[in-house]
C-alpha cells in the first residue's frame, strides 16, 4: 500500500519517516530502480495510470479547484502525459555516459560523464496543479533511477487521495511512495536525510526546506514564484496581445499559477485603449455575468479568498477596479478583475498575486518599466508584447526571470528543450525534459588513463629542470616543450 | 587597528557599491570580462615570485609543486575561458517541435549578479582563483574571502587583485570566522564554498535565509585501490602515482589527494616494499631535508594528526616513516598497515601524510568497503581488470572515478569537478564553471501572425480535441477536425 498513513491509520511522524526513508534506501541499494526495465516499467505504468483514469483526475480537480475540464486535461493531463512519453522515448539516451574530449595536460587518457541516481529523494508538490506538479518531477526522479517519495500537497485533498491510491496500485510500492498531510507531516518527513529534495511552492516554505536541507548537506531543487510582469509596448495587435495575456492569468487556474501574468506595465498612452480590448475579450470569453462561467477555476478556499478580497479593499486601490470586482464567497469566486494605477506601495503590487486580479501600472516611456522590474526580486517569469526589434533585445538582455516570453504568455512551460526554473527569490535548480533527468541524477567524472605515459617530472625530487618543463607542458606549446627537455628555456 | 564594527560598516558600503557597478551593466560586457581574465593571467605571470614565496612561508611548498598544483594550472584554465568565452556567452538554441509555428527559443546565459568565493588554506591560491575565472567569466561582481590561516597568500590577492582586476568590481575581503560569519548572513546571488562538511552545513544553512544558491566543494576519505598488478612496470608505475597523490601534493592535505589505500591481503607486503623503495626515491633518507614535503599548516592540525598516532593500536601499524617535528610543523610521510577500523584515522578525513593501507581479502571486497561509507570526492582504481572497472563505475558513488591515476581529473577542462553527498553540491572546472555562476534563462519568442483559435475560451469538445491533436503533435489530426471531419474525444459528461 502506498497509502498515506502507516498501518494503523496514524499520520506520519518522525519515526515513521525515518522508517520508511530506511526502507527505500533498503530498496534503492538492492539496485531495482537502477535498470533501464524499471524505469521504463514504472514510466509506463503512469502513463497508463493517467490514460486510465483521466475522468477521476478531472473530478478530483474539479472538486479541488474547480478546474474547468479543458484546462484539467491540457494543463495537467496532456502535460503529464507528454512529459512520460518523452521520457520513454529518450531515456535510453539519457541514461548514455556523455563521452567528452581530453587534452593535453592529462595525455593519454579517455573521458566520460556517467549519470547515475542519487538515491533516495523526497518531492513536495503544490496545490494550484496538484497532478501535473505532483507527478512532473517523479517522472525526472524515476528516469534518472531514484526512489522516491512524494508528498502532495494537501490543500488539494482530493488530488492528494487520488495520488495515494493510484500511485499505490500502478506503481512498484517497494521503491514509490507517497505520504499525505500536512505541516506536522512534512516536518517530520524534512527532518530525514534525503539525496535530494525538490519543493514546489512559496518561498517562505522554500526557506524552510532549504534550512532543513542543509542539516544534511541535500542539493535542493525549489520551484517558486514572483511577480511576473507583462511589458505591452504601442505598435502591437492589442487584440491578440489581450488574448494571450487573458488565457495565461484567467485561463491558467484563475491567475493561481506560478508563472501567470501578475501585472502590467504600460505607457499612458496607450492604457485606455489597452483596457477597452480587455473588457471587450473578458466578456467574450467569460460573458456578461463571469461569476457564472464555468470556464474559471474558483479560489482554491477561503483563506486564499480572503487574502484577495483584502487585496482588492485595501484602501486607495479598491478605487481604481475599472473592471470586475465582484466577488462570491459561498462559491469561492471573484470575478476577472482589472485595476488601473494602483500605489506601488500598495499590497496588491508587493506580494504575488495568484488570482484573478491584474493591476496595469502606466508610465510616461516604455523604459521606465526596467525600473519597477528591477527593484522588485526576480520572478519566475516575465513577458513583453512588442514588435520593435530594440525593445525586444533590450527586455530580454536587462531583465531577469527565470524565464521570458516575447509576444505571448507562459507557452514556455510547454517546451521541453528549455530548462523551467526560477533564479533568485523564484527559485534554483530546473525541470521539464532531459533537464529532470538531470535534476534527479549525479553527474560523475570519470577518467581512465594508462599505465604508459608518466612524466617523472610529475614527482619529487623537485628541481629547476622539472620546473621549466612543467609550464612548458601546461602552458602547451610544442615549441616550448622542446626548448624546455633541450634546456633552452 | 579597526574595530570589527568599523570592518564591518565598511563592508556594507564596499558591498553596496559593488550591487551598483554591478548594476550599471559593466561586468556584463563581454570585453570586460575578457579583460578581467587577461588581468588575472598578467597577475599570475607577473607575481609568480611573489607566489612561490608566500605558499612557501605558508605552507613550505615547493615552487614545482606550487606552479603544478596552483599557478599552471590556473593559466590553463584562464587560457580555456577566455577561448571558449564567446561561444559560452552566445548560449543555445533550444529544438522546437514543427507545430510550433513562428516561434523560436533558446537558452540565455546570464550572470546571477554579486556572488562570494570563500576559499580554504591547502591550495590558497588556486582554490581562490579558480572559482574567480568562472564568476568573472560568467559576468558577475566578485567578493573573494580567502583563507586566513594562509596569511601571506591572502594578503598576496588583497594586494594583488586591485591592481589586475577591476577594483569596483572585484575585492578581496580578509579576515576569519567572524568575518566569514558576517558574510554569510548577507544577501548573495551564489555562494561558491571550498572547505570542510562541518563548514559547509553551515554556508548551506546562512544561505538559506536569502534563497541564496551555493556550491559546496568539500572533502572526504578518497580510497586508493591498488589491484594485484602482474606487470612490475605497471606496479611501479601505480606506486608512484599513490605516494606522489599522497604525499607531494599539500603532503595530502588535499581534498582529492588519497586518504587510504584498499589492497589484497597477498598483494600487500609486496606493495609496501616497492611503496618503501619509491618512498627513497621521492623524498631521500632525509625527507625533512627534501625540501618537497609541505609542511602541516598550523599547530592545531599538526596537534590532530599528532593525535591519531597517539592510539596504540596506530602506532604500533606503523611501517614506514612516523617522526613529527612540531618546532617546524613537519610529519615525515607515513604508511601504516590496517590500523583498526575504528579509529579516528579510519573514520575522519586525514588531510596529512599519514597512509594507511588497508588489506581485504579480495580485491572485489573493496567496492562494499568504499559503498558502505560516506560518498568520497574521488575514487581512485588501478586496475586492468575490466569486470572490476565497470563494477567500480556502477557500483560506488563518488564525485569521479580515476583509472590508473590519481588527483591529474583536477586538470580536465572537460570533466565536471565535484562532490555527491558529504563530499559536496555543485561542480566546476572548463565551462562548469561558467555555468555555476550563470543563470540558464529561458527565452521563446513568437510572432502575433499565428494563433491556434482554439486556445481561447468558451471551452467546447471541439476544441479540446484539437488541443489534444496539437499536443499530440498530430498535424492530420488537426486538419481533419478543423475541417469537421474527425469524431471529437468529448469531455467527460459524467462531471
């Protein structure tokens, strides 16, 4: 069972964790989960686990977050799904020792990097795409040859349930676990030594993992989050820039996703015109009365619902919602919300967001937007919309994020070759592709040389001689290395 | 003589100014970063005498040992940046699928901003610089702490470095724990560490506060395993390259040099009579004499290793070699034959010329014996046996594996240089050390000529069974729906 609890129904503490972290270093060091047949069983096996039971995990979204089906399936099952089959289709190349070249100074010799698992590793996923973040990096852990455990998060209960019992039935419980709860739980589990801990989430939390990381000298990998701003420069389709910015806030979790559109900065010129396309998309996509549409997640509960309503009240900014506004507490539902230059001291524009409320902040020029960029930490993602070819280069050499778009919202995720990860406050480390693979793996050097081959000048006794002859060498001229054994140097 | 308090609000001024030239975009030009790397080659080909002198009264190096270990090498990697510089500095482009239409990607190094060097006393030089030619590489503002417990060599680089380097950019600060203490505590953009694992928990821990990510390049016991060799060459050959990798490397106060070495038991009396011969050879009758034995850094470490020959047991496993002078901080190098398991010569890092051989039944035996202790930096293997290779590969885990060889992986541009475990986080070396310091951005620009209209809501079946061709990159499928004549996989109706 690879159930939650222990056997008597207890949450897990302290000692339980210490158990089970000894029980899959028993399971890690017996070598099952290093053959290529394993990796590819148990990548199989989710991929099956998900096209088996896509129905369950659209309801256990929707009854987490009230995740509209479409966005269920693209954003966390298709992904998910995309993610095994790539990791099927190249893991035998992945799993390849990397031949690299040798030089000189360790002549003869041969080279190779050799990947190998680092063990035993704990995953701590989010709540706002609990299947996709639960199960994105497992797929890193397992192809690279790891066991692990994985704690959902448990602001996402029904995911957390549904996690527990398929990941019990589909996969190979002696080296794949998952343990739910909450703090008490997680704690206990941070307390253990792990080869490495890969976190999902804020980075209050972050700081904690880290902290408890370092007790045992664990690489961390954590995925966080930021402000992530959005440029709109004049000159641009507002239309299809509106688009794409709606369907990366409104369309990604209701603007409860990592990389999500925060705010956004544009000229005074422009910003009237800016929120008029606004208007004018949001009711096309969400009509007239969107506390209605079924195609909006709601707030995932009260205390994030309450956080937000204090956002949107806060003295001197709830005077400046020029669309939306309104709010539902018994469905946990605010409605797509645009404000126009709030205070920048405000509390909407000095924490994330994550929800359905876009502050657009105007300046007199474009290059003023560096400046607010800049002086807040760097976010996990930030976007432009321009076609002017300076501007573009311009953002994309003086900003820094984890990850930028030019012309279009958080399409980034979706491409596999680029690494996703935040710097910073949004995060360290990477996913997605082969660089989950990585993130689970340790590179080891590994040189062979010969027997033939030895310079005695290598060794002691020390003299002058031998001195001349070893920069001659390092230093790798040829011409140099016969003046040195010539004694002409 | 300043007041810590004043040291202190200095730094913070020094720190801020140097966010603010960082800030002002002149570290990221690729001619700066060039020319900071010219600087340091000007630096090591200038002050070479001046080098050599100050690792001598540190640490009684040798001059050859000094220019093989330190100052050469730190050319050949300074002369491998600014080779590769551009290319590094360019980044890649990332592969696209075809349905990507109008959109193009790639990977954009860029520097992570004002990062700290700390480094450690056994190699004061090289440990402090090498780290510097990728920060500098990668485009960042420097603060280097070296070692206190090398004081000539540190003051060496707090003189030295302003006058190659650009000073708003680049400072040494010296100084000890409290020093180190309150460096930490700041905000960082990367942490590059060499040092101890007691240490190392605790850079870990500072920088954690600020989300600060590190790299820890620490230590551990490196085993030497030395086959039954049937060619006399090939032994005579591996016996020097065990005790050179010992004893004239920092007399193995080194974090690659070899700890101890693992042999059968029928190969071991002969193993130690040729380590006795090539011993002679190496260091005289006389090694204090030799001049090329390094000497132990300070009193306390002396003390330490002093301390392990104390117990008995050691003692009396002694085989060859065993004096210590402590007027002159010397150990004459040292092997012993199986000191007990137990003792703290087995169990903690040596980091002194004191070998231990430890025999084993089999050769075999040695891979549960290294697998059954905390992960080394190194592992060095001499071997001809094939099986015995592969098994060492797959079967233990370490920061490398050597053949045949030991501490020379430290020169390899091309090979990542790092711990797993205990021994460490992160790795450098060639472009590894670029990357260390870089942050790898993302960046995907599109066109606005192309949208999949589907991507917007309301949501129908319609759409989501585009969504699934696309993401099935089934361009027929595509075709076929949009032309309404594919079934569409509805959405679940049961929700």
């Amino acid at each position: 069972m690879a159930g939650a609890a222990r056997e008597d129904g207890k949450p897990i503490d302290s000692k339980a964790a210490l158990s089970l972290v000894a029980e899959l270093r028993g399971a890690f060091a017996s070598g099952t989960t290093r053959s290529y047949q394993w990796r590819e069983s148990q990548l199989r096996g989710l991929l099956r686990m998900t096209d088996d039971h896509e129905q369950d995990i659209a309801a256990a979204l929707r009854s987490d977050l009230g995740k509209p089906e479409l966005e269920s399936i693209l954003y966390e099952v298709a992904m998910l799904r995309n993610s095994c089959k790539l990791a099927l289709k190249e893991l035998h190349h992945w799993m390849m020792p990397e031949k690299v070249k040798t030089s000189l100074t360790t002549f003869p010799s041969s080279a190779e990097i050799v990947s190998e698992p680092l063990g035993v590793v704990l995953i701590i996923s989010a709540w706002n795409y609990p299947y996709l973040l639960s199960l994105d990096p497992v797929v890193g852990a397992i192809a690279a040859g790891n066991a692990v455990v994985l704690k959902p998060s448990e602001i996402a209960p029904a995911t957390s349930a549904l996690l527990a019992k398929l990941l019990g039935e589909y996969m190979d419980n002696s080296s794949i676990r998952v343990v739910e709860g909450a703090v008490a739980e997680t704690t206990a589990l941070l307390e253990q030594k792990w080869d490495k801990i890969f976190y999902t989430g804020n980075g209050k939390v972050g700081r904690i993992v880290m902290a408890a990381a370092a007790k045992h000298l664990t690489p961390v990998v954590l995925e966080l989050g930021g402000k992530s701003p959005v440029v709109v420069d004049s000159g641009v389709n507002l239309q299809i820039a509106c688009r794409r910015i709606i369907v990366g806030k409104w369309g990604c979790n209701n603007g409860q996703a990592c990389i999500s559109p925060d705010y956004i900065i544009t000229t005074k010129d422009l910003a009237p015109k800016l929120v008029d396309v606004f208007k004018s998309e949001l009711e096309t996509f969400y009509g007239k009365n969107p506390l209605e549409s079924k195609d909006l997640s709601r707030i995932v509960n009260s205390n994030h619902f309450t956080r937000l309503t204090k956002l949107l009240d806060e003295d001197k900014v709830s005077n400046k919602v020029v669309y939306g506004g309104e709010r539902d507490p018994t469905k946990l539902q605010i409605a797509p919300t645009i404000l126009l230059d709030v205070p920048r001291d405000s509390l909407i524009m000095n924490e994330e967001i994550f929800g359905p409320l876009l502050p657009i902040l105007t300046v007199d020029k474009l290059e003023e937007s560096y400046h607010i960029i800049n002086s807040g930490s760097k976010p996990l993602a930030a976007y432009i919309f321009t076609n002017d070819k300076k501007v573009k280069e311009h953002f994309v050499k003086n900003v820094s994020a984890g990850g930028l778009v030019v012309n279009d919202t958080t399409i980034h995720l979706a491409v596999h070759t680029l690494p996703f990860g935040g710097v910073g406050e949004s995060g360290m480390g990477a996913y997605h592709g082969k660089f989950s693979f990585d993130a689970f793996s340790h590179k080891k050097a590994v040189l062979y040389r010969s027997f033939m081959g030895d310079a005695a000048i290598r060794y002691p006794p020390y003299t002058d001689g031998k001195l001349r002859l070893m920069k001659a060498l390092l230093g790798g001229s040829i011409l140099g290395i016969l003046r040195a054994i010539f004694g002409r140097s | 003589m300043e007041s810590e308090n004043e040291v202190v609000g200095e730094m913070e001024r020094e720190l801020e100014e140097m966010r603010e030239c960082y800030r002002s975009g002149g570290t990221r030009e690729a001619s700066w970063r060039k020319s900071q790397l010219k600087g340091l080659l000007r630096l090591l080909r200038e002050r070479e005498e001046e080098i050599f002198r100050a690792l001598h009264q540190d640490l009684g190096k040798h001059p050859v040992e000094a220019y093989r270990d330190e100052i050469g090498s730190l050319i050949k990697s300074v002369n491998y940046a600014l080779d590769g510089l551009k290319r590094w500095i360019a980044g890649n482009k990332a592969k696209l699928p075809r349905i990507a239409l109008l959109m193009n990607a790639k990977i954009v190094p860029e520097p992570l901003g004002l990062v700290l060097v700390i480094s450690s006393w056994n190699f004061p030089i090289g440990l402090s610089l090498e780290p510097l030619i990728g920060a500098l590489a990668a485009g960042n503002a420097v603060v280097l702490k070296p070692s206190e417990l090398a004081p000539e060599c540190s003051s060496l680089l707090a003189n030295a470095i302003p006058l190659y380097l650009d000073d708003k950019a680049v400072k040494v600060i010296q100084g000890g724990p409290g020093i180190a203490e309150r460096l930490l505590h700041r905000k960082w953009d990367k942490i590059f560490f060499t040092g101890s694992a007691r240490i190392g928990r605790k850079v870990i821990a500072a920088a954690a506060e600020h989300l600060t990510p590190v790299t820890l390049e620490l230590g551990g016991k490196c085993p030497a395993v030395i086959d039954t060799l049937s060619s006399s060459f090939d032994r005579k050959v591996a016996v020097q390259r065990v005790l050179g990798a010992k004893f004239s490397s920092s007399a193995g106060q080194a974090c690659i040099g070899v700890d101890y070495v693992l042999v059968e038991k029928k190969f071991s009396s002969a193993l130690v009579e040729l380590m006795k011969v090539a011993m002679k050879k190496m260091f005289g009758e006389n090694p204090r004499e030799s001049r090329s034995v390094t000497r132990i850094v300070n009193k306390h470490h002396f003390l330490r290793l002093r301390s392990h020959l104390l117990d008995p047991l050691v003692k009396s496993s002694i085989v060859y070699g065993g004096l210590m002078d402590e007027e002159n901080l010397f150990i004459e190098p040292t092997i012993l034959m199986d000191p007990p398991l137990q003792a703290a010569i087995m169990m903690d890092e040596i980091f002194g010329p004191l070998l231990p051989i430890v025999t084993l039944n089999k050769i075999e035996d040695s891979i549960e014996f290294i697998s059954s202790r905390p992960k080394p930096l190194a592992i060095y293997v001499f071997t001809k046996d094939e099986s015995l290779r592969r098994n060492m590969v797959s079967k233990t885990s370490s920061g490398s594996v050597v053949f045949n060889d030991a501490i020379i992986q430290y020169l390899a541009d091309t090979l990542p240089f790092g711990g797993i475990g205990e021994s460490g986080m992160g790795r450098y070396h060639g472009k590894f050390s670029f990357d260390t310091f870089s942050h790898q951005k993302a960046v995907v620009r599109r066109s606005f000529l192309v949208d999949f209209w589907f991507r917007f809501p309301p949501w129908n079946d319609h759409k989501l069974q585009l969504f699934r061709s696309s993401y099935h990159y089934d361009y027929l499928g595509i075709v076929l729906t949009v032309l309404g004549l594919k079934r569409t996989n509805g959405v679940p109706k049961s929700i």
